[in-house]
C-alpha cells in the first residue's frame, strides 16, 4: 500500500510489475480493487498503477468538491509527484470520461487512452444514476445503505456475471463519504465531451459492454464520431463491468492496444 500527499489530500495507490507506467482509474462508487486481476495481468509487462480517487478507497476524504476536473487535477498531480511524465491511462466508467478529460487537458501527460463503459455525455447514465446526483435523494440513499446494498445483491446478475461483485461493492460503498457519493456523480451527470473529443491525437480506444445497464453502451458511437481514429471493441455478452465479465478477452484486447495493434471495431464473442 502506498500514497502520496497533496495540497487536497491523500491518495492512495497500489502498484505492480516492472517496465513503464500505465494508470488505471477506476469508476463511480469504486477503487483500485477493480483492477486486481488486470494488474496482475499487465505486470507481466508493465509496471501498472491503480490509484484511488479523492474520496473513495482508501484516498482521502475531507473536502469540499469531488467533481470531475478535481479527478483530472488528480491524475496530473499524480503523474508529477511520481515522476511519471507520460502515461497510457485506462479508465473504467467514471474513470474513463476522467482519462479523456486529462487528454485534453494535459496532452503532454497521455500517451494512449482507454475507455471502458464509460459515459462521453452524462444524459448517457441510467436513470438511477442521474437521480443520486440531486441532493435529497442521494441523501436518502446514502442514509439506507443497507437497503441500498440489499439493491445491489438483488440486482447484481443484471450488472456483473461475476459473483465477487456485490462483496466488491460492499466494501467500497463502505470507505464512501456521502459527498463523494454526491458530487461525483452529480458531475459526471453534467459532463459532456464531445465539444473537446476533436482535441484528442493520441490513439484512443473504447471498450463497451452490449449489455451493460449503467451506461449505454451506444456512447462507442459518440466516442467514435468525436475521435475517428479511436478503435472499438464491443463485448457481445459482457455488461458494465468488462474485466469481470470476459477477463481473459478484455486483458487480451487492453495489451494489444498498448502494444500497438488495430482491433477497430471488432466485436468479440462469450468467451
């Protein structure tokens, strides 16, 4: 377990394997445990980061805003502290709107990007996730946690084919503060990117999930028209949360990516 200090907190980040850097950023209610098994993966050739945003994981949580230009701040304080002064950075969810916003706003910083289910506008969001972006009901929310984590175990074949899933979320919903919880994804909702997408050069590729029920995952079209050169690969049977649910396709795909191949607009099958 390591962190480094900044003038708005802690962040906590976890690392792994040997050679250059790659960034993983995790979603919306999440951690760096997401990425465990990818870490594990991509160790084998890179050295891999997994950071914790303000107010989730174990990073700190005091403060007053936890939108998605702070996440962006992050992520160049965290490369500069690191001594990491150009990166690939995969992003799920939250986590990729956060990688293509450091793209365009600290090109310098970003060697290639990766976006996994992840919003380009937040009118893309379902419907229960725009709702926990208003106070009074993330409030509610956030205050019937055990009802909420009864909705998730109830609702979790819908969202993730692996059964980890709901104790992954247990835990993670635990080290969240309710404005974290609250601006977050308050911000993600108002979010839209594809004004800024033409400003991207770096390759750039969107993975997205035919049955993922967070996002929709016809935002690979939205990504597509703003960045022309992004490639895309589509997930037949996975949902929101792609390295679960077909891992070994989705590390098969991440590495070919980073490693310069072309699987633009493939579509890869239940594996």
């Amino acid at each position: 377990m390591s962190s480094i200090t900044t003038d708005q907190g802690v962040v906590h980040y976890e690392v792994f394997g040997r050679g250059k850097p790659v960034i993983l950023l995790h979603g919306w209610l999440g951690s760096w445990g997401v990425w465990q098994e990818t870490m594990a993966y991509l160790g084998q050739y890179y050295r891999a980061y997994a950071l914790d945003f303000w107010g989730f994981g174990e990073s700190g949580k005091k403060r007053d805003s936890y939108d998605v230009a702070d996440f962006v701040s992050l992520v160049d304080q965290f490369m500069e502290q690191l001594g990491i002064s150009h990166a690939p950075l995969v992003g799920h969810s939250m986590g990729g709107t956060v990688s293509l916003s450091v793209a365009i706003r600290y090109p310098e910083r970003v060697s290639r990007v990766v976006v996994i289910g992840s919003p380009i506008d937040g009118n893309s969001l379902s419907l229960p996730l725009k709702l926990a972006g208003y106070r009074p009901i993330a409030f509610l929310v956030y205050h019937q946690m055990t009802l909420l984590k009864l909705g998730i175990r109830l609702t979790s074949p819908l969202i993730s084919k692996d059964p980890r899933w709901p104790e992954m979320m247990d835990r993670d919903l635990s080290q969240t503060t309710l404005e974290s919880f609250l601006h977050s994804i308050a911000s993600l909702r108002r979010t839209n990117l594809e004004p800024s997408l033409s400003q991207i050069r770096v390759p750039v590729m969107g993975m997205y999930g035919n049955k993922d029920v967070i996002v929709n995952p016809r935002q690979w079209i939205a990504l597509k028209r703003g960045v022309p050169h992004a490639e895309i690969v589509r997930f037949k049977e996975a949902g929101h949360f792609i390295m679960l649910d077909q891992p070994h396709a989705f590390v098969a795909s991440l590495h070919a990516f980073l490693e310069g191949a072309h699987p633009d607009l493939a579509e890869v099958p239940e594996t």
